[in-house]
C-alpha cells in the first residue's frame, strides 16, 4: 500500500473506525500469522484524531468492547 493509507492490527481499532464511518480501503491475511488480518484505512488528520480518542477510551475504560 502506498504511504497514504495507515495500516491497522487491531481488529477492535478497524471495527471503532468502521463506527465513526470511516471506510477501510482493502485488507489481508498477515503472512507471519494467518489467524491475524491487516487493515488498511487512508490516513487523515480525522483519522488520527479517531485512532487517539480510541486510545484515551481504552485506557480509561480498560477495554473499548463496553463502550
């Protein structure tokens, strides 16, 4: 993928994007673990914002699954 997109390992982070309506631009199978996949969101300062409000809601909340 090219440097605009961001790649994401966490299924919960991808799912929290798909959320607040961000649309995932392609994803695959990792090659080192095959029970893993890659996500692949294009990168804007929206985005960023997303993935750190994601960050404050998971270490306040201990985990994001009860938001």
């Amino acid at each position: 993928m090219e440097n605009n997109y961001i790649t994401i390992y966490s299924r919960k982070l991808a799912g929290y994007l798909l959320l607040k309506g961000f649309k995932m631009e392609d994803f695959q199978k990792s090659h080192k673990d095959s029970e893993r996949t890659i996500f692949y969101f294009y990168n804007s300062p929206e985005l960023s914002r997303a993935k750190m409000e994601f960050d404050r809601l998971k270490n306040y909340k201990g985990s994001i699954v009860n938001i």
